[in-house]
C-alpha cells in the first residue's frame, strides 16, 4: 500500500508541476497498451476500471475533473470533439486525461494477460490523436513497478535468479535507451514489438527479487548505457549488430558498429562462421553451446518446391516494401521456377546477412536477416532466424523438387541470448554480472551517469557484494563531496586536470544491498556515476564441462 502511494505521488507530482527538486526523481516510463492480439495500439473505445477509487485529471488545465468509486467502469469512446466518457451514466467529453488510483491498481475491461485480468501500477493516460481517428491507452509507471511486469514475461522463472537479474539489467537498459521510438505518445508499446509486458497480474516473486537486487543498475559503455538487445536463443554463436540491424534512420544495411554488441562464441575455440562450410558444419550438428537447451538450437524447414514458389509469390512483395530485395519483386512480377538458392554473406555467427534466389525468371538478392526469415515462411511463420543453410534435392533432369533448411537460433541473435543466460545462471553457477559481460562486450555495471551542476542529484543502487566507485567524467577539481547512505564524505582527487576519467573507491561505506548516494555540486559541471565492482567467477567453458553439463 505504502508503495503505491509513493509511486502515485510521485506521478501525480510529474504531471502537476515542474518541481525544482535537489535529488533525482523517481523514473516514470509511458507504455503503450495494445489490443488483445498485441497488434493495434489505436483504439476508438475501451473500458477502464480501479480497484480503489481514483480520480480523473484534465491533462491541459491540470485540473482534478471527477472521483471515481472502485469498481466502476469508465466507458471511453472516441469522438471527433475529443474523447467521450462515461461514468455511472454521466457524460464528459474530454481531450487528453490521465486516471490515477492512489491506493489500487487500474484495469482494462475484456483485456487478457496469460489469461488474466490486465491490471497495472501507475497511471492510465489517455492522448487523442491530432486528427482525432482514435486515442492511445498509454500506462505511466515507475520503472522498478514496470520491470516488474516484464521480467517474467520476457524469461522463464525457472532459469534461475542470477539469469533474472540480467534480464531485468538488460529489460532496464533497453527501456532507458531503446533502439527507436515509433510514437511520440510512449516510449515503448507492451509487445515483442518493444518487450513484453503484461502488468501486475503476472509478477513473480523470484523476477521481483531480480528487479529489486538490481535496482538503478545498467549495462554502460564508455560512459553510456548501452542498447542492450537480447533474443531467445543465438544457437551457440551470437551476432554483431550492424551485420543484422539496419539504421533505424537511414535505413543503410549493414549498419555502423556498436563495439558492445559484436558477434560471441560461447566457446573461445568456436571458430567465425562466416564461410559456406563452417557454417554448414556447425548448423547441421548439435554442437554444445549455452543454448543446448533451447528447443530452438538446431532445426530444419521443409518445403516441395511447388510450396516454396507459392510462398515465395506473397512474401517476396510485401517484403520488398521494406528496401532490402534487389530489383523490387511486385504483384505483377512473375517468379518463375526456382533454381537455386546461395547465401553470398554471412556474420560471424553464419547468420545470412545476403543471399541470392534464382529463378528460370531471374535473379533476386534478399538481405538482413528479418526480411530473409520473413521471405522464406513455413506454414505462413516466418523463420526462426537466419542461422540458416540451405539444401536442395535434384530429380534426375537436374531440376529442384524439395528445398531443406537447417537452422540455429530463434531470434536476431544479437546480445544476451535468455537460453543462454539461463545455462549459464543454472549450470555454470555465473552471477548476473558475468553473464551480462559474456554477452555484451567491454561493459561496466552502475547507475545511468548523471550531470551534476547546480544541484545535489541523488541515486539508489543495489550493490551486489558491497564494493563499489565513483567514476567522475571530464576535468576535476581537487575534492568532490559525496552523501553515501546518510554520511557526508569528502574525497580527494588527486589526479591532473586532465584526466578524462577519475575513479575513487567508495567499498568501505557501500552496504551488500541497497545504498543511496548524494552527489553535491562542486565547482565545475561533472558527469557522475557508481559503477560496480564485480569479484568475478571464472567461467566454466570448456566443452568438455559443457557436454558433462548437458550428459
């Protein structure tokens, strides 16, 4: 109940004014709420409901409009003069709103979540489209209340605590810094279009451990948080991400580098994939990786030709759309009868970034690896990725009859795989953090760096093992003034002015579990943060200790 209230506080206060705090306030995060089919996020109608009384505010007098008793439907339609609502048979119509129940949770009516009633923390806003066609549903909830809903909906409990924790590292990551933003209304939407989140009816006491255990800490890089992308299952061989992402703004594939997101072997002797037979050798054999538990580490796709070609004729329009076939493959264009089908590049991971369809018609080069797993579709399902190898079976003229696809991986592949960060949390016995580094290369873990100027900025951070530092970006003065858990220290620097990075060890006032600090202003603007130390465990990664693993 206390939390609730806090939270509540904090979004009413967020929405009311525009505070001159001295410490940091609470991380709110819009989500868009889809349909049930986690398709539309565009809606003409929807009832809302409390579980406690609430109260609906007018979001552009900031006004509290109405009270609401617990319980009782809010009818919400749309309307070409704004948004008309509905209470116990009396009628407002409204322009944008926000619905906020300081002591409950808020429902939406005929709206499933693992087959549950959808509830969430927070706050509902509703934003009317500037052409008025419709209005988004968007839920404004604190960021540890937000995790919270989608740690166990994006990993399976039963992988353990240490691989919940770096999922809900990963999920905090990707929710701070996302790789785009389709809507200007929300940040991200509760699908796998974004990550998934169901609300609190869905929680978990072991995933709501791993979200508080982490708490306010994310993956950095180069002083940064990093896009912390993560996929189900990488099959053994994760990928870099400009060989399987395009630029989000120019649409150039492959894109440009990230150096934290580079392909990873799970073994160190895994050569790269990126040749016709490497990558054959090691998609057609159940080779031991992290992901040998996966029902997506190896498998195979079918088809007649005569099924493939008629595939072929719906996917290879609607994808062309997207840019990356060469030339456009239209309604109108014929297809002919396929010859063969040649992979031309791979990643390191033997991921199909290019591959050439050949045809009695013509020739067709289909590239990144979602429009190759959409183009080649079983069953009207795309690929599971495009760790793929092709086979193809000849009758005796020399033409195709059945085409074979062997496979690794479910998913882009790039970043944590959850399989794997499960094996490794299980098997290996590997706390979060080791996990999180295997799989993102050259990071640190710490709290989101802060600019502190003007004003005091405050942070709340778990500390896994009690050790902890400062890391100061940018030119020093000679001491800095710090509050850790209640005490005021004072540090000196000791260091040039023209070291580009400080560090100072705060272990011995750092508490195994939840530490606030202070940062107070000095004399020049600082960028600050607490990264954490780590007494790392070695990995277990030979394949003989990963074959005894899986035996």
């Amino acid at each position: 109940m206390i939390k609730r209230l806090i939270t509540s506080l904090f979004i009413i206060l967020a929405f009311f004014a525009t505070p001159s705090f001295a410490t940091e306030a609470t991380t709110l995060v819009r989500v868009g709420i889809t349909d049930n089919n986690f398709q539309n996020v565009l809606r003409q109608n929807v009832t809302l409901y409390s579980t406690s009384d609430c109260i609906i505010c007018d979001k552009a007098s900031r006004r509290m409009l109405m009270n609401v008793p617990s319980e009782t439907d809010i009818v919400i339609r749309n309307n070409i003069s704004g948004m008309e609502v509905c209470v116990n048979g009396q009628y407002s119509t409204l322009r944008d709103f926000v619905i906020i129940s300081p002591e409950g949770l808020l429902g939406v009516k005929d709206l499933k979540r693992k087959g549950l009633p959808a509830i969430y923390h927070g706050a509902f806003e509703l934003v009317q489209t500037p052409d008025h066609k419709g209005f988004y549903l968007v839920n404004i909830v604190e960021l540890q209340e937000y995790l919270k809903g989608v740690v166990p909906n994006e990993m399976p409990v039963r992988f353990g605590l240490e691989a919940l924790k770096a999922q809900a590292v990963a999920a905090r990551n990707y929710v701070l810094t996302p790789r785009t933003q389709a809507y200007e209304e929300f940040s991200v939407v509760d699908s796998v279009s974004s990550q998934v989140y169901f609300g609190a009816n869905t929680e978990s006491d072991l995933a709501t451990r791993a979200v508080m255990e982490t708490d306010g800490i994310v993956a950095l890089y180069d002083n940064e948080p990093i896009l912390a992308l993560y996929s189900s299952t990488a099959g053994g061989y994760t990928e870099s991400y400009a060989n399987a992402f395009s630029d989000p703004k120019t649409k150039i594939f492959p894109s440009i580098s990230k150096p934290y997101l580079v392909a990873v072997p799970d073994k160190e002797d895994f050569e790269p994939l990126d040749d016709e037979e490497k990558a054959r050798d090691f998609y057609t054999s159940m080779v031991p990786s992290y992901d040998i538990d996966s029902p997506y580490h190896r498998w195979k796709k079918d088809w007649a030709v005569g099924e493939l070609e008629n595939v072929l004729k719906k996917t290879l329009p609607a994808q062309s759309k997207t840019g990356f076939i060469n030339p456009v493959f239209n309604e109108y264009t014929e297809l002919g009868t396929i010859k063969d089908i040649k992979v031309m590049r791979r990643g390191a991971s033997g991921k199909a970034i290019e591959l050439d369809l050949m045809t009695t018609k013509g020739c067709w080069r289909i590239s990144k690896e979602l429009v190759i797993r959409r183009v080649f579709q079983k069953d009207g399902i795309s690929l599971p990725s495009a760790n793929i190898v092709f086979d193809k079976k000849l009758d005796s003229y020399g033409n195709v009859v059945d085409i074979t696809v062997y496979g690794g991986g479910f998913g882009h592949g790039v970043g944590m795989s959850q399989f794997g960060a499960g094996y490794m949390a299980l098997k290996l016995e590997q706390p979060y953090y080791n996990i999180l580094r295997h799989y993102y290369t050259g990071i640190s873990l710490g709290t989101i760096p802060v600019d502190v100027r003007d004003e005091a900025v405050k942070q709340t951070f778990w500390a896994p093992i009690g050790r902890a530092q400062i890391v100061i970006v940018g030119q020093v003065t000679p001491k800095i003034t710090v509050e850790i858990n209640g005490k005021k220290q004072e540090f000196s620097t000791n260091k040039g002015l023209f070291q580009r990075e400080t560090k100072i060890d705060i272990s011995r006032y750092v508490e195994d579990g939840t530490n606030t600090i202070i940062y107070h202003p000095s004399v020049c603007p600082l960028k600050m943060y607490v990264e954490i130390i780590e007494a790392f465990k070695k990995n277990k990664n030979t394949e003989e200790e990963i074959k005894n693993d899986n035996d």
